[in-house]
C-alpha cells in the first residue's frame, strides 16, 4: 500500500518493490498529489518491477538512506552512525530528487563542489568516501549501470591546521598545574587522566572504580562514553581494549575521588573542553581539544626515548604504522636527536684521533 506526506508544496509518494525477492521502499516527488497517485498505481501494478524500473523511480538520496540503514548500521559504531545520518540530509538537501538513473559523473562532482563551498575540505572528503561506497554498492547491485563514483574529488574550503599538541616543556607545565589542582576536582582530574594516559576522551569518561587496580598502578580500557548517544559504549575496536600501566601518584588521584561503581568522570565531554580551553588560556599554553591531550601524551614518551612499540600498544593503535604516521614529526625529531648523540658517542671514542691545539 502506497504511501503519501506533503513536503511543502510537493507530494511524495511511497512504495514498495520487491527486488530479487527482498521488498524495498522506492519513492517520488511530485507537483500534485493525482500525478503522486498515478505513478504509486503504475509502480504497484507492475508485477515486474525490475532494477529499471527502480532506478528510474528512486532518488539517490532515498538509495543513500537505504544503503546506511542496511549496509553500514550494524556494523559501524553508533557515534560513527550518527555521521552517516547527517551526511544523509546534506545529500537530500543538495541532490533532492535526482533519481539513480539520472545521476551522473558531471552532477556527482559539481555537486559535490557546491557542498564544499561551505564545508571544510576534511568533511567534504568523508562526505566523498561514504558516496563512493554507496554507488558502489548501487553498481553492484545494478541499480546503476557504470562506474561513475569512482574520479570524484572533493574539495572544501581550507583551513589552517593548526599544533594539536603541547611541547615537552607545556606537558610538565600542565601536569604540575593539574597536580595542584585535582583534590574535589573532577574535572581536573578526567584532564590530568588523559594526559598522563594517552586514553580517549571517550575512555578517560567510560572507566569505572573495578576498571582500576591501585596495588598495581593499572586500568583496564574496555569501553567508551559516546557523547552522541549519552551512554556507555563497546570501545573504537578491537584493539583499543588494553590494560595500562600508571604511576603511583596518578592512582592515588584517581582513589581520592572514592568507590565509584559506575563512570568515575560523569560528566559530559563538552564539560572537560570547556575546563581544557580556560586552564590552556590560563597558562598561557597552546591551544588544544581533547584529543590532543592524547597527542600529547604520545609526543612526549617518543620525546623522552620511549619506544614507539611501546607507545603504540599504550595508545591501542592497530598497528605501529599507525603510530609512525600520527606522529611522524616527533619521530624525525628522535632521529635527529639520536643521529647527533651517535657522532658524540663515537667522537668520545678514544681511538678517534684528537685534532692538535694551534698554539
């Protein structure tokens, strides 16, 4: 049975299609409720309802919302689901019912230009990505007959990157300060955990009292605060769940805030933010967000000769070329650090021949 809603001054038509022996909703806008009508009557009667048929009817957008509702829900987090649902209604706003019979190369990328005349080139590029892979998914379903996702640039409007990092010096300013401050201090405190942990913003929010041994100076990470759902969360993945090492001084902050069965830090991540950019503007340090607290943190145990091995395992990286990639520029600075303490080592050798004093 079809359906109708007016959408402003146009109608929108519902109806549903098997395909390949799975029912699909297909819809159509129109000017008038009769053609709405007509065209429901057409789609229902026809017993073949075939993939051209389809294709000529659905709009790219209304593809797109299937495709994430069936393909990505399951199996993305539900704070990365969240972004699929915006990206939804910029491509409804912008594509409006171009249908997949229609679409192509030339519409795809000017389109998507348009998008980036007012998002950062970094949105438009995911935007990109997530369009890709529901064409794709359209082509091999023959909802489209050609590859015409595939050459898709995005751009955007460009912004200064800017240090999401602290220097060795500002970590030790910012540390002693936290120190100072943490006792009946919540906040403080989810901040201090997160520089000294490399932990998520969202993991530094989900850990619990049971999470944490104080004898043995450990957390256990196996879960996350997602702030777009407001609840506790299984972590980013498989990887992310680790048991880390802390100091003695970082447990006893943690225990002086007492037996907590549920989140320790309950608070929201804007709180921290908020608290992060005043005690930043405070000392006079570097601006940064949340997640370069964790940046941070990694910078300076790569700055002090840790391992990047190490380092990588602590952050719960997939893989060390994870961790090479992230914080290259800390990498080229030990390496240079370490090329120049090599030609110490060796010029100290006292099998080095001495170059003589001039008189």
């Amino acid at each position: 049975m079809a359906s109708f809603e007016k959408r402003g001054k146009k109608y929108r038509a519902v109806v549903s299609v098997m395909d390949n022996g799975v029912r699909r909703k297909v819809s159509k806008t129109f000017a008038t409720k009769k053609e709405a009508k007509e065209w429901a009557t057409i789609m229902e009667a026809d017993k073949f309802q075939n993939k051209k048929i389809i294709a000529s009817s659905m709009a790219f957008a209304d593809w797109f919302k299937f495709w994430m509702e069936n393909y990505k829900k399951n199996n993305v987090r539900e704070a990365t689901y969240a972004t699929y649902k915006s990206d939804y209604h910029v491509i409804e706003k912008y594509f409006g019912d171009i249908t997949l019979a229609d679409l192509t190369y030339p519409i795809l990328q000017s389109t998507l230009d348009k998008i980036g005349e007012t998002q950062k080139q970094s949105s438009n590029a995911n935007l990109a990505i997530k369009i890709r892979s529901a064409l794709k998914e359209a082509e091999y379903e023959q909802y489209i007959k050609h590859d015409i996702y595939s050459r898709l640039k995005a751009h955007g409007v460009k912004t200064d990157k800017k240090s999401n990092v602290l220097s060795a010096t500002e970590f030790e300013k910012l540390q002693n300060y936290l120190y100072q401050n943490y006792q009946g201090d919540l906040i403080n405190g989810a901040i201090l955990v997160a520089l000294e942990t490399g932990m998520r913003i969202g993991e530094v929010l989900a850990f619990n009292s049971n999470d944490v041994s104080i004898p043995f100076q450990t957390i256990v990470i196996n879960k996350s605060f997602s702030q777009t759902a407001c609840k506790i969360t299984p972590p980013k993945n498989k990887h992310s769940v680790r048991k880390i090492k802390i100091t003695k001084e970082l447990a006893q902050v943690i225990n002086s805030y007492g037996y907590h069965e549920g989140r320790i830090f309950n608070m929201s991540h804007p709180t921290v933010r908020r608290r992060l950019d005043s005690i930043l503007d405070e000392l006079n340090l570097t601006p940064i967000t949340t997640h370069g607290l964790r940046h941070s943190h990694a910078s300076y145990l790569l700055y002090r000769g840790v391992s990047i091995n190490y380092v990588s395992a602590r952050l719960g990286h997939a893989n060390v070329s994870i961790t090479q990639r992230v914080y290259a520029h800390m990498l080229q600075e030990e390496k240079q650090r370490e090329q120049e303490h090599v030609v110490e080592i060796l010029t100290m050798s006292p099998n080095v021949p001495k170059q003589s004093k001039e008189s």
